[in-house]
C-alpha cells in the first residue's frame, strides 16, 4: 500500500501516520524530568482546566478577559490568520496552521472562525471570536493521537451545535 500510494505521489504516508502514533518509547518520553523542565511548544504544556480555559476564553473576547485586556485586539487577530494552508504530512488534512494554533477538525463549517489547539496528550481547547465562546478539556493521563483524546471533538460538536442554536 505504501508502495502504491508513494507512486501516485499521494501525500498519505502510512509509516509516518502509525510512527506519530505509536512511536516506540513515547511513554517514557513524557515522564523524562529532561522534557518536563524544558519548554517544548508543541509537545508539553502543562496546565490545569481553569488556566487553559482563561486563556482560550481571552482568545474568544478577543484579547479580554472579563473586564481587563491582556492582549491587543490586533494581537489576537494576528496570532488567529492562517500562515499555512498545506495539508500536514502526518494528519494528512488540511489544518490551517495559525502561530500555534489550528482550525477545529470536524466543526470548522459550523464555527468557521474558531481555532484553537488539540494535543498529543488528549487535552485541548479552541476560541471562537464569533460566539465569544470557548471550550477546554484537560487528561490527566493521555494515550495520544496527533488530534489528542477523541472526546474533545465530541464536545467541541456539541458546544458548535449549542452555538448554531442561539
């Protein structure tokens, strides 16, 4: 199947989909002190449910939180345009990269404005800047995917369904 796929220069790669996976020794990866003391954007942030939904609820009020701005409106508008629209070589779709965050898989038509991110680890969170709305969840013990713990999209359908219905 690799073999065929490669010839029709598809950019659906088997080995590189299982080895995101399943890579061998990624438990241990997690655990090491090394990567928990040092700061790895896309692999280990570390937060509780409350702080990760602040943050994303600041997103979603375009930089304010409640009463107080933390970030410029413009800050947030840069950091929420698309940089890279290129399918990814592992999820092999199509993600929308913006600095750090991606478009929602699965509810992008209904909430076409949100972004947000989803980690290997199972937790994850969006912002809809439309809805002033937003959603995180947290794991405490992740068994990743490149689009973390399925049940984020279970509640991201259900949060987008509730917003279409206002």
């Amino acid at each position: 199947m690799s073999r065929g796929l490669r010839a029709a220069r598809s950019p659906v790669n088997p080995h590189r989909m299982y080895n995101s996976l399943s890579a061998r020794g990624m438990e241990d990866v997690f655990v090491d002190p090394r990567l928990l003391d040092a700061a790895v954007p896309a692999l280990n942030g570390h937060f509780d449910a409350v702080s990760l939904a602040a943050m994303y609820a600041m997103l979603a009020g375009r930089g304010r939180l409640g009463e107080v701005r933390l970030l410029s409106e413009d800050t947030v508008r840069t950091a929420a345009e698309v940089q890279n629209n290129k399918p990814d070589r592992v999820i092999v779709m199509r993600m929308q990269w913006r600095l750090g965050y991606h478009r929602l898989p699965l509810v992008d038509s209904q909430l076409p404005q949100a972004y947000g991110h989803f980690g290997f680890g199972g937790s994850g969170a969006w912002a809809d800047p439309q809805h002033d709305l937003a959603l995180a969840m947290v794991c405490n013990r992740g068994a990743g995917t490149p689009i973390g713990d399925l049940r984020i999209l279970r509640l991201s359908q259900a949060a987008a369904r509730a917003a279409g219905a206002r």
